[in-house]
C-alpha cells in the first residue's frame, strides 16, 4: 500500500513539472545568459593575458589569480601550465630536494610547512619548488629569501586552498 501511495505522488510530481514548459519570457533570458556567457568570455581571454604577463613576479601572479571568477581560473591556468617561471619568497621548510617558499609579505618568524597547512588561507601564497637532484638544505634556513626557476606545473587554489608546484627547479 505504501509503494502504491509513493508511486501515486511520485507520478503527481512529475506531471506538474512537466506542464511548467518554456515561456517565451523563458526563451529570451536564455538568449540573455548567452550573450552574458560569451562576454565572461572575453574578459576571461583578457585576465589571461594579464596573468602571463605578471608571471614574473609571485606576489602579484597570486593576486591577480585570487582576484579572477572563479569560472576564469581553469582556462587561465590552461594558458600558463608549465610556463617556466622565476618566484622568489622566504623559505619556510626544506628537505634534501624541495624548498617550501612562501610570498615575503606573508612570511611570519617561526612559520613551517605544518602550520601552514593548519591555516585556512595560508597553502595559496606558497609553492613548492622540486628539484631534480638533492640540494644542500642547510644552505636554506627558514626566512631565507630565494630566488627559484622552474616549470609551473601544479596550480594552487584561494577557496581549496592549495599551493603551487614548480619542477625542475634551480636555484637563481
């Protein structure tokens, strides 16, 4: 009886649904979106231009991706993958074959990978540099500001958050 009962609102529902069809006003603000859609768009080629031309510099690259839609990221960060890039920061964590360098405004004394991470904002304004071989990682105390080269090749997020990835790294 109570398959019967769900089948009987189950149907209802449908019929109701399916006799909303599309107005003419409906049809006219598709056409809107449209329009709206394809002018997102064009902004979004123009902030991609943008961001390869502040790849130069970390700080300003962050900024000026936070500040896209996030609808324009993806296709921004599809225009820059891999591009070979030259950041500098402070070092905030090493091992034998990774810097952990974050942006020298955002850098606080006693700061770490670990409690980076804990911070809900914190991974963003961070990349990663890998390098293909071993480097000497007492040579980059934390607070030591450095200059890395190398392909940008993971791409960080404000809302995630998440950090860059850069590899074959060199120090500069």
């Amino acid at each position: 009886m109570k398959k019967v009962k769900l089948f009987c609102l189950l149907a209802a529902a449908l019929l109701t649904f399916s006799a909303c069809g599309t107005t003419n006003d409906d049809a006219k603000d598709s056409s809107e979106s449209t329009v709206t859609s394809s002018t997102v768009a064009s902004s979004s080629d123009e902030s991609v231009a943008d961001l390869t031309s502040v790849l130069a510099s970390f700080e300003t690259f962050t900024d000026e991706y936070e500040a896209l839609a996030k609808t324009q990221r993806t296709s921004a960060w599809e225009n820059i993958a891999k591009s070979e890039v030259t950041w500098s920061g402070k070092v905030i964590d090493n091992t034998g074959h990774t810097l952990v360098v974050v942006r020298t405004d955002k850098w606080e004394n006693g700061m770490n990978w670990d409690n980076v991470q804990k911070n809900p904002k914190d991974p963003y304004y961070v990349f990663i540099a890998d390098f293909d071989n071993d480097i000497d990682a007492s040579a980059y105390p934390a607070g030591t500001e450095v200059t890395v080269k190398g392909s940008l090749e993971s791409r960080g997020d404000p809302d995630m958050p998440t950090n860059w990835k850069l590899y074959h790294s060199e120090i500069v």
